[in-house]
C-alpha cells in the first residue's frame, strides 16, 4: 500500500509537521537537552537491529542500553564510510525494516567517492520540514509565497532520492505544492534563469554555483523580473565577496543553509546571522586529535543523525567538513547551538609549508572572483593538483562558446595564478594549464598528493 494512504504514517507526518518544523523556536534549552537524549536512545536501539552497529558495538563492548544521553555519546565508536561500504546493501539497514520500502541515495561523485545510503520516507519529510524551517525563519510560507528550488536532481542523489523516487510518486508534487517551482542546478544556467523569471519567486533556494551564475547573467541583462526576498545558498562555501555580489545584482538577503547527504540538513542562518544548528535533528560534535575543541575553534566533525529507519548515521567522521562551534546564544531565543564558521571539507585542501592548511573557504573566493571581478563564467571545470609542498598545478577547462567573449583566457590564467600565488606564498610555483576535460573519475577536485601523516598542521584557513 502507497503508506501515504496510511492514515496511521499520515497521522504521524501530521503529528511532526505541527511539532517538528518550529520546535527550536518553542522549546526550552533544558527540554531539548532532553529531547536529545531521548533521541539518542532510541536511535541507538535501532542501531542495534543493524548488523553493522551490532558489530561494531560488540567490538566497542557496549549494548544499546549503555547509551542513557548525549553524555554517553563518547562511548560509541566512530563509522566510517569505508564500514558503510563494506556493510552494504543488507548490512546498512535495520532486519526490522523491509528494505523495499527504503529508497537509496548516494553523496556526490564530485569527490570521486560515492557512498550509497538508504533513507526511508519519514526522514524525506523530516527532510522537507527542516527546509521548511529556514524558510519560516524568513516569514516565508510554502503555501502563500512563491518558492524557487533548484534541487541536484541527477540521478542518484539525495534529492532526486527525495523529491522524484520518494515523493513524487506517492504525493502529485505540482499539484500539491503549486507555489514551489523545482529545478535542476545540473541545467544550463541559461535555460534555468528563464524558469525562474517567469515564475517570479519570492524565496530561491539553491547551490552557491550555480546561483553565482544566475547573478552573472542577470548583470548581463536576463532575467529582469526576478526580485526574490530572500536567496537560501547551499552547498559549498560561500564566501563574503561572492555574497555580497549576489545580494547586490538580485536586491535580495542571502542567507546559508548547511546540510550534508549523510545527515540531512545541519544547519541555517538565522535573521540576526547566526549560524545555528539544527540540534533536534542531528548532533553534530568538533573534535581535534580526538578531542572536543574550544568554542571559535575549528575542528573536524562528527554527527550524529536522530531520525529515520533508513540507514543509522551515529557518530560517522567522513563528512570531513572542518567547522568551529560557538558558545552562547543568539538574540532570536532559539534554543540549540551555534557554529562560528564553516571551513569546508578537509580531503579538499592544500598544505602550506608553514603548517598552515588552506581548506575550501580560503581558495573559493579566487574563483568567485572571475565571476564577480572579471565578470565571467568561462571557465567551465578546473582541477587542483598540488604535487609537493612547492609545486600546485591547476587545470582550466575553457568553455568553447565563450572563448572570445570578455577576458582574454591568457588574463583569466593570470588572474588564477596570482590569486594561489598569494595564497600559497613566494616559494610555491604555481602552473596553470588548459586541458580539453579534467578528470575526476579518480579523486576530486583539489587533490594534494603530499604525505598527510607526517605533515604538522598549525592552523586551518
Ligand atoms: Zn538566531
């Protein structure tokens, strides 16, 4: 039976809707330190229905029972993506969930590691409601204001796990949801920025890419009508140059939102601009060597997911995002933590030879540059390739119809050079190539080939 026919999982998805999606701006601290344990209790018993959990707990020596709270969290091991790999299919999900009734989802390609996972449908409506809550943090609602979603519906994402295998059959999305247009970031901007100006949103949430190009061909004329409040940007790291350029060309907010396939959404900015996370949905924690991190410190995280019969994801380290957390509150009252940064992803980084390592946010802004410095979108790919502590390679993928409009390629090549340049210091030589296509079939992007074990790190940027 189509279990959204089911009035009992109807119910449910009722019940969740009316206490889920504001529940941080209702609840008190003490009830939600609660609420976390809870959670947590009854995640881990799940877990111990998953032969992969009850593995490495018998290795851990612990029973479920053992974790009574947050506080017991520690006591868990760590789950890498190499035990979901090794665990999958059958071994990833619960022998008390039919696996037919779970769909499968996948993280990104890009880094050349895909992890398939299995969520089930509550935790695609979990899904739906914690967006709906940035989306109400900015008086927005999903059934009065136009709402512009420009989703990663390839294949084999979480979102096309979500939106096209999970809902769309069971719900009739367009119908149901006639004030939320979805679109695809894998698009031609062009042809997405035609979308969106015709729909005339009130809210656009999508990738910090792919919303860099929209800003670029809207300075260039297209799509006039578009005005929205508000621009949710997602992703990757966004820096402040590339926001403030695309508050400036669409008279809008930008504000972040930060989710990771393996979790769900963990967390948003808020109107005042605190980064606050979503701490009834997932916990994350900051650790360095092995050891939680002071308050504006960054460490590597760790999280841990509460909801869903899919897949468990508790105390999973291979996110391999770099954040600092911050203690305190915000003058919004709600409840839960905050984050003072998000560095980016830490297998996406280049060593200086100063022990400074420089993560995603420090070498972004250089390409959010060409766009708005040198206003164009020509390069199509790029790879990183830092061979030794003195040598950095990058591959320029030139976009062929573009080639002789705007700056020269030899400029935009300079541009790239001095922009590493600086950053990597005097004593790095940087090369910059063309190539016909990079290759990212065996690793990602930015790929440092130096020897991590024996490298001591100072600080991250
Ligand atoms: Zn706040």
């Amino acid at each position: 039976m189509n279990p959204f026919y089911n009035p009992v999982f109807l119910g449910k998805i009722l019940k969740r809707y009316f206490v889920d999606v504001d529940r941080l701006d209702r609840i008190s601290e003490d009830a939600l330190h609660r609420y976390q344990d809870q959670q947590l209790r009854r995640v881990v018993r799940f877990a111990g229905t998953v032969p992969l959990y009850r593995e490495t707990f018998k290795m851990a020596g612990i029973q479920p029972s053992d974790i009574k709270g947050i506080g017991d969290l520690h006591k868990l091991p760590f789950v890498t993506k190499e035990d979901l790999k090794r665990h999958y299919p059958g071994g990833i999900v619960s022998s008390q969930v039919n696996k037919e009734s779970l769909i499968e989802v996948s993280t990104s390609g890009t880094t050349g590691k895909v992890l398939p996972l299995y969520v089930d449908l509550l935790d695609i409506v979990m899904g739906l409601f914690a967006y709906m809550r940035t989306i109400h943090e900015y008086d927005m609602s999903i059934w009065k204001n136009r709402i512009t979603i420009i989703g990663d519906f390839a294949p084999h994402t979480a979102e096309s796990g979500y939106v096209t295998r999970g809902l769309q059959p069971r719900f009739n999305l367009t119908k149901m949801f006639k004030n939320i247009q979805w679109l695809n970031t894998n698009d031609d901007p062009k042809k997405v920025i035609v979308a969106i100006n015709e729909f005339q949103p009130e809210f656009i949430g999508g990738y910090v890419g792919m919303l860099g190009h929209l800003a670029l061909l809207k300075e260039t004329g297209l799509g006039e009508n578009i005005s929205p409040q508000y621009v949710a940007a997602t992703g990757s790291v966004l820096d402040s140059y590339l926001k403030s350029y695309m508050e400036k060309t669409f008279q809008t907010k930008v504000f972040e939102v930060y989710g990771a396939t393996e979790s769900g959404l963990i967390g948003y900015q808020c109107k005042q601009g605190s980064y606050h996370l979503m701490s009834d949905l997932v916990y994350p924690e900051f650790l360095r060597n092995g050891h939680p991190v002071e308050s504006g410190d960054a460490g590597e995280m760790i999280i841990t997911k509460f909801h869903g019969r899919g897949t468990p994801i508790l105390r999973y380290n291979a996110i391999n995002d770099i954040v600092a957390p911050l203690q305190g509150t915000c003058s919004c009252g709600k409840a839960g933590s905050l984050i003072k940064k998000i560095y980016g992803r830490n297998d996406l980084a280049l060593y200086r030879s100063d022990g400074t390592v420089l993560l995603p946010s420090a070498f972004s802004e250089i390409y959010s540059k060409l766009l708005y410095e040198l206003r164009t979108n020509k390069v199509r790919n790029t790879k990183i390739i830092q061979h030794d502590i003195s040598s950095l390679e990058i591959q320029v993928v030139i976009d062929e119809t573009l080639r002789t409009t705007g700056p020269s390629v030899e400029e935009i090549f300079e541009f790239l050079r001095k922009g590493f340049q600086d950053k990597m210091g005097s004593d790095v030589t940087v090369t910059i190539k063309e190539t016909a296509s990079v290759d990212t079939s065996q690793g990602p992007r930015i790929v440092s080939l130096i020897d991590k074990k024996n490298y001591v790190i100072s600080r991250y940027v």
